[in-house]
C-alpha cells in the first residue's frame, strides 16, 4: 500500500523543516559567534563585561548586530536562504516568487529578531543589578515569550509558510526547487 501525503502532512512537514532551519542557523551562529567575541575581547585586552548595561552592549555587539547581518543578507542573497534553510531545502521570498530586496529583508529579519531583542532588554538593560528582575523586566519577559508563541502560531497556521514578519515584509517561505 502506497502512502500518500496529504496537504496536511505536507503542511506540518513544511513547518518542522521551517523550524529546523531556524534551529540550525541560531546553533551555527552560537558556535561561530560566541568563541569569536571571546577572541576579539581577549585580543583587545578587555575584560567580560559584568555590569547589566555591559552584558547587553556584549550581546548586542558579538550576537545581534552579526545576527541581524547574517539573516538580513542571507535572506536577500541571490539563494534566499540562511545555511539552515539551505541544509532543509528552503528559501525566502517575496509574494511573486522573486529574491527579497535588502529593505525587505532587513525588515524581515527586525521583525524576526524582536523577541529576542525584547529578551535581552528586558533581562539587562532594564534592571538595576544582575538577577534583579522588576516589573518591567518581567513584563518585557511575558511580551517576548507571548510573541514568540504568536509567531509560532501564525507559522503553523500558514503551514510553516508565513509566520509575523513574513506578513509584515511580503515574503514567504518555499521550498527550494530540485
């Protein structure tokens, strides 16, 4: 007996992949940029930064700003893919099936980052010390955690097509032809 994938299969099939992709991509990034911030602090002679305020710099400068770089020019690159989306036969892009301009990308790829960037704001830039956590960092916390899941959604309900900033940019997530 023959099986045959039914537009559901296909559906959930696009979003695990989807996710994969993404999974792949942030534990390169981690791998690549972690040990290269070290590096770069070390031959610089500076010392890891112990303040909240200073641990956010950090992040922003050893893993956001390159983040942004690496998705923003990925997605816009004649492939229309991460490394992730590449390794699972995925590319980015706009609603007439063309590559993604950079402004598009760009775009893309804020939206796609703002929980995360809420994530750190709210664990270092808006406490008074390490670990002391208020209101509004808490709340910052709830934000990010809540769109993260309501892109997740979105992403599931368009069976792993378009997820928030895919609708904010006008692009879509295709598979990559054969």
């Amino acid at each position: 007996m023959a099986l045959v994938k039914t537009a559901a299969d296909r559906s959930r099939s696009h979003f695990v992949r989807r996710v994969l992709a993404y999974l792949v991509d942030v534990a390169l990034l981690f791998v690549v940029l972690a040990p290269l911030g070290f590096l770069v602090q070390r031959l610089l002679g500076m010392e890891p930064a112990s303040t909240p305020r200073g641990i956010y710099l950090t992040l922003l400068l050893n893993f956001s700003l390159p983040v942004f770089v690496y998705f923003t020019a990925s997605d816009a690159s004649a492939a229309g893919s991460t490394l992730g989306k590449r390794i699972l036969g995925l590319r980015v892009e706009d609603g007439r099936g063309s590559r993604l301009t950079v402004g598009r990308a760009a775009l893309r790829t804020a939206i796609k980052v703002l929980p995360w960037e809420t994530t750190h704001a709210s664990a270092f830039l808006v406490v008074p010390a390490l670990g002391h956590f208020g209101t509004t960092s808490w709340g910052g916390l709830a934000v990010a955690y809540a769109a993260s899941l309501v892109y997740l959604v979105v992403a599931w309900r368009s069976g792993g097509r378009r997820s928030v900033h895919d609708l904010a940019a006008g692009s879509r997530v295709m598979r990559r032809a054969a």
